[in-house]
C-alpha cells in the first residue's frame, strides 16, 4: 500500500510537474474517504467467466424498466452462462446512444434508478463505462465552464481556430474544434468525436480528481471492471497526433494506482480502435497499467476468414500474438455496439483483400463510417453489421447461419484472455434496417430494441435462428466452465492443419484441447494423432477427424480409462 502511495507522487511528476505538491495531498485526500466507504474484494478472472455486452435497453418489456427488464432476462436466461455484464453507459445523455454523459452519477430516468443496479449486483458482476474523454454540452460541468464559473475556467480545451491542427489523429469526419459562446464571449473549443462531446482539459488538474472521484464512486456502486472509454485521446498536445501520448498512459497508471490503494481486484479495461501495437501499449509493463484491452484485431480477422474461406491471415495472427502478464489479458470479442474496426487490421491484411471483404459486408447490408486522415481525405474506419449478417450469404438458411456464427464463436471462447458477446451475437440478431432509416445513424442496424415477450417466443422454437444461436452457445460456454484447460492463462499454440480451418491448441503435450473451426463449404479431413473426445457430442475419434462445411469441436486429448 504505501508504494503505491509512494508511486502516485512519482506519477504525478510526469503529469503535473509543477503542481505535485498542490494535487498529491488531495488525492490522498480522496483515497482516506472513499476507502472508509468500500469494502470490497473480487475474486481473479478464471474459466467460468464470460462477458455479456448490451445496452440497458437492448431488451424491452412493456411497463417495466429497462434495467429491471435486462435482470428479469439474465435470472431467467442466463445466470448459469454469464458471469459479468457490461452495460454500456446508462447515464442520463443527449446524443450517441450514451456517450455524452450529462451526469456521471445518475442513472438515465428512462433506464431505472441504482436500486436497479444493487439488484443486478447480487447476481452478477457488473462492468461500468467511464466516458471520461468527453461530456455532454448540457452537462453541468460545460454550463459552469460557459458561465465562466470560478473552478471551471479551464475544465475545457480552448484552441485558437488559426492554430494548425492538421496533425491530430481524427476519429470522424467533424471539426476538431467548436464555436461556443461564453461569458467571455466566442471560444473554440476541442470536440473529438462531435459538437455534443465536449473533451475535458486534463491539463487542469481539477479535472482529474473530479474523474478519480466518479471511478471511485463507480466502485462504491458496484463495478468489479470499469471501461475506459476512447481513453487515447484524453491529453492534448500541439503538433502531436494527441494520441497515446506519454500524459495518457501515465493518466491510466494513475487512476489504476488510485484504484488500487482503495479496493482490491477491480479491474481497467481500455477501449482503443487502433493499430494492434498501440493498443496493447496500454498493458505497460504487464503490470502497471490496464488490466484488460480489447482485442480488435479479432473480429475483422474472423469476417475476413469466412468471407474468403480461408483462415491464412488469421492464423498468421494468431502465430504473431504477444503473450500476456500474469496480471493482464485481453478482452476478446467479435461484436458490439460499435461496427467492427477496420484499423486494426493494418499491417495484417492487404488492402486489395480488405476492399473484397469491405465489398462483401456492403452486399451484405453494411452501412460504413469514415474518418479523416490528415491530407484531407477520408477513409472507412468501421463496417456497421451484425455480426450474423457479417458472416453469412444473403441466401443463406438459418441452420447455415447459426453455424457460422457458432463456429466463429467457438474460436472466441477458446482464446487466452476473457471472452464478451453482444447481447445481439448472442441471440443470432440480423440487421435492423428499419432502425437504420428511421435515424440514418449507421451503428443503429447493429443496436435494435428488442421486445421481451417477442424474444422469449422466439426462444422457445427449435427452429427459429434466435434459438439455435442461443442454445448453441450456452451448452459451449457451460463446456467452457468445466474445463480448467480454458482457464485465461492456460498457454496456447497454434495448430496448423488446413487454409480453410482454424486450429489452436490449449494445454501441453500431456493434456490439451484442440480447437477445430471449418471456415469453408468445404469437407476437411483433419489428422489428429491420438485418441481424442468432442466435447460437443461425446464421440470418440482416432487418428483423424472429416470436418464437415462449417462445423466446429472441441477435441480434447483422451486418455485410456477415463
């Protein structure tokens, strides 16, 4: 405890080399007090752990609220499959479906109240959202700073609109900066992501202990893991690309040092769509930084291989994976509430394979946002798609449908790391067009509101695709629980055996589980030396398995009276 005190005066030094000894005692400050309030600890990630990603409305009951709604389903439903749940941020908002927060502390009205989130909390361990780069223009905190309020002069970045700006890395294709009109008249103001995204002025070292008080008060309320959302961007410096900066990582490391000396075992995960090494920089040393980052390399590679039948860039991918720490993992998934990343797959697929792949997901329904580069010209930076749309034929079946999507999802639950599904993955969702026209917002084809009674029918029919995703993947992941071998540590290799399949080994020589993913229509004849059991169906095979058109197992080494 008192090194980490200890290094949280180094880290300051970094970040405010001039204030350390105004800003150190009131971080102690705010440690004492809330750790005189939590009295928590939670238990290391292991096999039985899988993350459920949804919107607190994702699912609808008439006269019921949502987030009561999203505890009746997980009780009902799932509470002997998923472990964890992400709700995506449920703050009261005024645009992007929840990412400018109005008010980090209170829950969107039209959601429920905390009480909703101290029922979940008994059953389930809750990950929370920290927007932290940015707010909303109605929040109370932008107020305060257009009236010029003593405190919040600077809790904003102010800009010259004449200073060159041009190398700054642009997620979107909007200005970097806003005209507001203050007390003090027009100031132009930094906006990342939208007029409606304010981004906070960490400079301002009042800004951070407000940010370290919101994360600490989210651990109060329950968060075993907390997102740090578009945390890349959350320090500014002139003629930079104001990304990933040396401030940014040493702004992680300092919440996670704060984190720590107050409450044991929550863990930081970092949301940064970008380049495979920049994202895992927010490991740091294994040790000192995130505890989690997704993995967004994952889900494009995946697209990538069924659309080609192929897994040649995946695998590659695979045998190139940096190990983890003991103390870190990645968070692997392969859909969510955003499109799937186009980023992170430079330097891993050509761009002449991408723009097929990019080709087939527009026939297939995908709508496609861009962002700015720093010539000017704009580039395609998300696919917005469900993921059952993403993978399969137009005139696909169902059967074949939930196949592909299953399989896909099997290569996911057997990875190192913790395992996310989206709620719409997981009830096999196809893309709501109607969603789609009705706001022209490209990421709505992949975040449709779904009626409770409607989806318990659909539920409850062997063969609607609804169930056959469903059922499909709770027997998988109560497989998953059951074996230590898929433990997020366990090491892992690649298992080479054809270009049309996906192979991964987990475990040793003596005692292992082989991964077996057919990405293609074609029938695969797999050696597999040895006497092995499907854990999917309880056959034993020897020497050699035909793998069928899309079909899928998990082989695990079988001993002699077992």
């Amino acid at each position: 405890m008192e090194d980490i005190i200890l290094a949280i005066k180094e880290r300051l030094r970094t970040i405010y080399p001039k204030q350390v000894e105004q800003v150190y005692p009131e971080i102690l400050s705010l440690i004492e007090r809330w750790k005189s309030r939590i009295h928590v600890s939670h238990r290391p990630i292991d096999q039985h752990d899988v993350c459920l990603i949804t919107y607190g409305d994702s699912i609808r009951k008439t006269d019921e609220m949502p987030l009561s709604t999203l505890n009746r389903f997980y009780k009902t439903f799932l509470s002997d499959t998923i472990s964890i749940i992400h709700i995506l941020p449920f703050y009261p908002y005024t645009s992007d479906d929840g990412f400018s927060v109005v008010d980090f502390r209170t829950i969107d009205p039209k959601l429920g109240d905390w009480h909703d989130i101290d029922e979940l909390k008994k059953h389930v361990d809750l990950m929370f959202d920290a927007v932290i780069n940015h707010v909303s223009k109605d929040s109370l905190y932008f107020i305060k700073y257009l009236n010029q309020e003593n405190g919040y002069e600077t809790f904003f970045t102010e800009i010259d609109p004449k200073v060159d700006l041009s190398s700054v890395t642009r997620p979107r294709t909007s200005p970097v900066l806003t005209p507001f009109m203050t007390k003090n008249g027009v100031k132009h103001v930094w906006t990342t992501f939208s007029d409606d995204q304010v981004d906070l002025n960490y400079q301002d070292p009042r800004v951070l202990i407000e940010v370290l008080d919101v994360l600490l008060f989210y651990v109060f309320k329950g968060a075993r893991m907390i997102r740090f959302d578009a945390v890349g961007f959350i320090w500014k410096k002139l003629n930079t690309t104001c990304m990933h900066l040396e401030e940014t990582h040493a702004l992680v490391k300092l919440m996670r040092e704060v984190l720590d000396s107050v409450v044991d075992g929550v863990k930081i995960i970092t949301e940064t769509n970008v380049k495979h090494d920049e994202n895992i920089s927010y490991f740091g040393n294994g040790h000192d930084e995130a505890s989690l980052v997704y993995q967004f390399p994952l889900p494009p590679l995946v697209v990538q291989a069924y659309i080609s039948e192929k897994t040649t860039y995946l695998m590659h991918w695979l045998n190139h994976l940096e190990k983890t720490s003991k103390d870190t993992l990645f968070f692997n998934f392969l859909s969510s509430h955003d499109g799937i990343g186009l980023r992170p797959l430079e330097g891993i697929i050509p761009d002449h394979d991408k723009t097929i792949m990019l080709d087939t997901l527009l026939s297939r329904g995908a709508k496609i946002n861009y962002r700015n580069l720093s010539n000017g010209q704009k580039t395609p930076y998300e696919c917005c798609i469900t993921f059952t749309d993403a993978l399969s034929n137009l005139e696909d079946s169902d059967p074949i449908r939930a196949m592909r999507l299953l399989g896909a999802h099997m290569i996911l639950l057997s990875l190192q790391g913790l395992p996310a599904i989206y709620i719409h993955s997981m009830l096999g969702s196809r893309n709501d067009l109607l969603g789609y026209q009705q706001s022209l917002i490209n990421r709505r084809i992949n975040r449709e509101k779904l009626n409770f009674d409607h989806v318990i029918q659909e539920l409850t029919h062997p063969h609607h695709l609804r169930y056959m995703v469903f059922e499909g993947l709770k027997k998988m992941i109560d497989i998953r629980k059951q074996e230590p071998l898929f433990h997020p540590h366990i090491e892992q290799q690649p298992y080479p055996v054809s270009d049309h399949v996906f192979g991964l080994l987990r475990g040793d020589n003596h005692s292992h589980i082989i991964t077996l993913v057919n990405v293609s229509k074609k029938t695969i004849q797999i050696p597999l030396p040895g006497t092995y059991m499907n854990l999917l169906t309880q056959q034993v095979c020897h020497d050699f398995i035909d793998l069928e058109p899309f079909a899928y197992g998990w082989f695990k080494l079988h001993k002699t009276g077992m």
